[in-house]
C-alpha cells in the first residue's frame, strides 16, 4: 500500500488536467470539429503519400523478389530493370570460372509495343526472355507446363494483371485455349499467364524464349545479356562470391546479391526517379499542414481562455498543471483525428488500387507509423502553444 499512494499521486493531476483539456475541447462543437477535420486531413494526406510511397517500393521489385538466383551480374550503368543495360554474354562465362558457382542464367529485358487483340489499341510491356527449363523465374501463377511452351517459336505468357488496356487476355484464353496477337510488331501466341501486375515503371509483362525475344526486339542479339543470374554451389556464402567475382570480373559490371538487386531497385526509386521524392514530400508536407492547423487551434484555445488559465495560476495551479492541460488537448486531438482517417484511408486505399492495379495495403506498420507521426504533430503544435501560457499572469486578474 505504501507505493500505491505515491502511484495515485502522480497519476491524480494527470488525470484531472486531461479532464479539463476534454471539458474545454467539447465546450465549443464547431471549433472542436474544425480541429479534428484539420487533423483528418493530414492524417489521410500522410497514409496516401506513404501508401503510394510503400506500393512503389514494393510492386518496383516484385521482379527481382521472383528470381531464383543468389547473385546478379548488372551493367554498370543500368539504373533500373525496366530500363537495364545490356552487357557482354561473356562475362556469364567468365563467372563460370569461380569454384563457387554452380550455373550461370541470361535474362533478357526489354520494352515491346503491345497490341491489344480487340481494338488494336497499343501499349508497352516489359518482356522477359529467358531458358525456359532454366527455373530462373518464380512469378506467381508461371507454371512449369505453361513454361516448356516457350520452347516453340513464337509463344509467350501474359501477365493476367496487367492493365486493361491490354485487352480481355485472360478471359480470350479461356475461352479459346490460346490467344493470337501481336507484340513488336511480329505475330505471337499467347499460350498461358502468369500474376505480376503493373508497376510504376511498367504496365503489364510478358515472358518468352530467348530466340523469341531476339525477333520480337531484333536490335537485341545472343551476345548481349541484361541481367545475369547465378546460382552457387550448396553451402557457398554469397556475399564472399560476390566480392570474388567483382575482383574477377572486369569494371562495367556490378555484382550484387539478391538483397543487394533489391536495394538497387528501390534506392533509385527512392532518389534518382522523382516520384520517389514527390511522394516522401508529400509526407512532410501532411505532417506541417497538421502541425499549422493543430497550433492555430491551441494557440487560439489558449488566447481566448488566458483569463481562465491566469486564474488558476492564482489559485496555486503550477505552470505544469496548465501545460499538461494543453498536452492533453493536443493529444485528445490527435486520438480523435486518426480514427476517422484511418477508416477514410482504407476506403481511398482500395479505390486508389482499383484505379492504378498496384495494391495499396493497410498493414499494420502503416498504421503504427502514421500514428506515431500524427502524435508527434500533435505534440509539437502543443509544445510550441504552450509560450503562449506565459501571458496568463494572475496580477492581469486584480
């Protein structure tokens, strides 16, 4: 019993301060609501920016996150997959030279007109050519029946979330058994799908032999390679590989592990592709919005009640009673405002997807990190306020 009344002692004023921060918050309904909408506001900016933020990063590499390989030969000056660099077909047979590694795997990557097969309407996809008995790609839904249709000429599979501008692809397969159409201007056939979906960089993706991807992009030929995947040896440390084929291998490749490929994607999404920073802006912005819109809402709070707080100054109130006071409407603020936004975040979340076919998710690290931040917006308007208490002097009041 003894620490429990030392407990309450602490707890009581607390408490009593948050009381009268609510009591004096609801005394005014309009201005209150106009509080909590400023707060909405910035709380739904701040989880749409990072909702786009966190779909760039996360559909930007979906590719590199389906390759089965444990290294990645890259041009040294290639920025980004969807716009990769070819390299020299022989720098695979100089990586054979490690002890290490097991198999070396071309992966061809290019940009190919797509004509949709109903209204001619024409689009650009990302192709992929590559071994088809390699086992290189996991994309979801590529099966290895639809995958040993490559090896005849000619014949590709089509990304089922693709937009759909590329036409009813799916639906024409089903109903047909294949699907004729056209893609780099050459006549191919559609014999299966495959679930990766659009990007930021890309609309839809396609999949097809090596032969098939020279003549769909004839500037492309066997000796040139835009990703090369290794596999290594069982029990092989793959970043000790790594640092044996960069003294290997001469400088216009970069070796990078898969956690490295992945790490190159989003960092040029994240500072060389300005979207990146529009969005991370964004951010900063929502949060100096509410920060603006929660002060003037406490410092005027605090103006027209400086009367109230000089008084109970002069009842013996301590200048941290009263910034408790404030704290605690910052707070109540900032509950109020994120309930609300977080509800009209999820509902933009699953329209904004429908719109754009990239997935915007409602996870719970969002959710924490968008409520961290609306606190501590929150928590610095009421700090900076809080000067303003320095009028409320007791002798105003006699």
């Amino acid at each position: 019993m003894s620490g429990a009344a030392p407990r309450a002692a602490a707890i009581l004023p607390a408490l009593l301060a948050a009381r009268l921060a609510w009591r004096q918050l609801r005394h005014e309904p309009a201005r209150l609501a106009a509080a909590v909408s400023g707060v909405v506001f910035a709380c739904l900016l701040i989880f749409m920016q990072l909702g786009f933020l966190t779909a760039l990063f996360d559909s930007a590499v979906t590719v590199q996150a389906a390759l089965n390989a444990d290294l990645f030969l890259l041009n040294r000056t290639t920025e980004a997959l969807w716009r990769s660099a070819p390299f020299p077909r022989a720098r695979l047979a100089q990586a054979l030279a490690l002890p290490e590694v097991e198999r070396v795997i071309p992966l061809h990557v290019g940009n190919a007109v797509w004509r949709n097969p109903i209204d001619g309407q024409k689009r650009t996809l990302l192709l992929f050519g590559v071994d088809p008995s390699a086992g290189l790609l996991g994309f979801p839904g590529l099966a290895a029946a639809e995958m040993a249709e490559l090896a005849r000429g000619d014949v590709i599979l089509f990304d089922e979330r693709a937009k759909p501008q590329f036409g009813p692809v799916p639906a024409l397969l089903a109903e047909r058994g294949a699907v004729a159409a056209e893609l780099g201007d050459r006549r191919v056939e559609v014999a299966g799908l495959f679930a990766l979906g659009p990007t930021f960089g890309t609309e839809g993706h396609a999949v097809a032999s090596e032969p098939t991807f020279w003549r769909i992009l004839p500037n492309r030929g066997p000796g040139q390679v835009d990703v090369g995947a290794i596999r290594l040896r069982p029990g092989a440390d793959a970043e000790a590989a790594a640092r044996a084929l960069r003294a290997l291998l001469p400088a216009d490749v970069m070796v990078l592990t898969k956690a490295g490929l992945i790490a190159f994607e989003k960092d040029y999404w994240a500072n060389t592709a300005p979207i990146g920073f529009v969005f991370g802006l964004g951010v900063a912005i929502g949060m100096l919005v509410g920060c603006v819109i929660v002060y003037q809402i406490l410092f005027s709070d605090i103006a027209r009640h400086i009367g109230e707080y000089a008084t109970l100054k002069a009842m013996g109130y301590a200048n941290g009673y009263l910034v408790r006071v404030v704290m605690g409407e910052a707070l109540i603020l900032a509950v109020l405002g994120y309930i609300p936004g977080w509800l009209l975040g999820l509902g933009l979340y699953r329209v904004a997807s429908a719109r754009i076919f990239i997935p915007l998710t409602m996870d719970l690290d969002k959710s924490v990190l968008v409520f961290a931040l609306i606190f501590v917006m929150c928590v610095v308007s009421g700090l900076v306020a809080i000067r303003k208490l320095r009028d409320a002097d007791p002798a105003d009041m006699f």
